[in-house]
C-alpha cells in the first residue's frame, strides 16, 4: 500500500525541518580573534639587546570552552595575533633593542647576536562568563611561562606571571565583544606586570649585575628593588658562558 503525505503534514514537516536546522546553526561556536590597542610603555628603556621567540603555539594561541548544555553556546577565542601584537609593542619600548629569532635558540641554531633571548609561554587561561546573559561583564585569567636563555639556549633564568582582565562595563552590543573586551585587559595587564617586575626577578636580576657594563641598570629600571646577590665565582661564570655563547 503506498503511504500518503496530506496538506497539513506537509506543513508539519517543512515546521520541523526549519526548526532543526535552527538548531544546528545554534550549535556551532561563536568565535572571536582578540584585537585591541596597546600602547608602548613609558619607561626608561633597560639596556639591553633582547631577543625574542615566540613559539607556534603562543603565536596562535586560542582556547575552546565547550558548551554545557543545548541553550549555551561554545566558545573559540583567538589570541595569538594579538599576543604577539601586545609582546612586540611591549619589548620594544621596554629594551634598548629587540631582535626576532630566527629559530629556538640551540647549539645547533644560527641566530643574531644579542645578550639574551626571552621565550614566552601560556602556561594556563580560565575564564567567567556571567550568570545572567543579559550582563556582559567576563574576567579571565592568564599564567604565563617565561624562559630567558642565551643565543645557545642555555637557561638564565625562569619564571611565571599572572594577569587579569575583567569587561569594564555590561553596557556592550555583543558576549563576543565583551570577551573581546575582558581580552585585551589582560594582556594590557600582563604587558604592566611584565615591565615592572622583569629586573625584579631574582636569576633577571643576578645574570644583569654578572655583566659589569649593565650593573645599576636593574635598579634604575624598577626603583627600589632589592637585587639578589650574587657571588664573584657565579658573575665569573656567567660571563665565560656567555663568551662562549659569542664564539
């Protein structure tokens, strides 16, 4: 017996082909690539010729927050370009001169020379989203990881940072520029405490006052920090690894 579509059926189906598909589109993540402004610090810069390099996975960093439930929406949020943006501003008004590696610094490596190479790192990244949708205000949270080592990469020092960044107002136009928003204020913070506690860092700060052209740079750069002290034997040290660094 051959089955028969009436009318109203027809209308039904049409109903519910619209509304799953309405629903398919709803399941798909909201994106949004993090830009924004970030002006250069106002600093006396520290002497010194700072290499940078960034890692592909920081200089495309995103993270992806999946949805709890069918009424939520997924999330992919790019920082990477802006990462990278918000560094190279940063470094560049921090320090006398700032080159790009051409590599991860290594024995096997062929880089420019310069006194030592800082390679950043995402180490974690949390996030709040608001309770009530109709309120726009997100905060997240940032632990960076950062290596300084020489051309050769061997280790000068380590260490990690925090930063945060919280939607300064609810009275935004979109979730995604909102996030967008709570974004860029933690890179600005993280830009802050990076510039001023760099020269505080105990190993930052011991490796500086080994280079006998760099001593008082520290305290001139971050007044009244107490520099860790630092022997003859490991200043001595330090300088004929970096000689050999040179060769």
């Amino acid at each position: 017996m051959r089955s028969m579509i009436t009318a109203p059926d027809n209308r039904l189906f049409s109903a519910v082909l619209v509304l799953t598909a309405m629903l398919l589109a709803g399941c798909g993540p909201t994106h949004v690539k993090v830009e924004g402004n970030f002006p250069a610090p106002l600093m006396e810069p520290v002497p010194l010729k700072l290499g940078v390099w960034y890692p592909e996975e920081f200089a495309t960093h995103e993270f992806f927050d999946e949805a709890k439930s069918r009424r939520e929406s997924s999330w992919v949020v790019n920082t990477g370009d802006a990462q990278v943006a918000m560094w190279d501003t940063l470094l560049s008004g921090m320090f006398s001169e700032l080159t790009h590696m051409k590599g991860r610094p290594s024995p096997s490596q062929m880089n420019q020379v310069v006194d030592a190479v800082l390679i950043p790192s995402v180490d974690e990244l949390q996030y709040a989203i608001p309770q009530h949708t109709n309120v726009k205000v997100y905060e997240i949270w940032m632990r960076y990881r950062f290596e300084l080592v020489t051309v050769r990469g061997k280790p000068i020092a380590e260490w990690t940072m925090s930063a945060y960044g919280k939607t300064p107002t609810a009275f935004l136009r979109s979730d995604q520029a909102a996030v967008n928003l709570a974004a860029v204020m933690a890179l600005r913070d993280a830009g802050a405490n990076f510039a001023t506690n760099f020269t505080r860092v105990p190993e930052v700060a011991a490796w500086m006052q080994s280079k006998p052209a760099r001593r008082g740079a520290a305290a001139a750069t971050a007044p009244g920090a107490k520099a860790s002290p630092v022997n003859e034997s490991a200043g001595g040290q330090a300088g004929a690894e970096r000689q050999e660094d040179s060769k």
